[in-house]
C-alpha cells in the first residue's frame, strides 16, 4: 500500500503482517546502502492489484 512506501528501506520494516513469511526486513535496507554508497539509489513503484517495481540505479563505470 502507498503508505508503506516511505518505509520500506527502514531496517527490518516488515509490511503487511498479513503477508509475513520468512525474512528479517532488512533486504532493501542493505539494497538501498550499497547503491547510495555507490553514488546511487533505489526507486519504487506500485500499483493496487498490479505489483511493486524496485528499480536500483548506479553510476556508470568510468
């Protein structure tokens, strides 16, 4: 849901506990450290009844 989206890169934010499974809720933290520390970032879209699309962005090598 939207309102989740600010809070997906909180370390071990879970989401919907209706949809709990294995995990510890640090996955897109860490995804979201690697790619700022490499001078990117981590975009988010969703959209109800189609899914949510995380995109990672990196500088292109020198």
């Amino acid at each position: 849901a939207d309102e989740a989206l600010p809070r997906l890169f909180e370390r071990f934010y879970r989401g919907d506990p209706a949809h709990s499974g294995d995990g510890s809720g640090l996955g897109l933290a860490i995804v979201a450290a690697v790619a700022q520390a490499h001078g990117g970032g981590v975009d988010v879209a969703s959209a109800p009844g189609e899914g949510t699309r995380v995109s990672v962005r990196l500088p292109k090598a020198p």
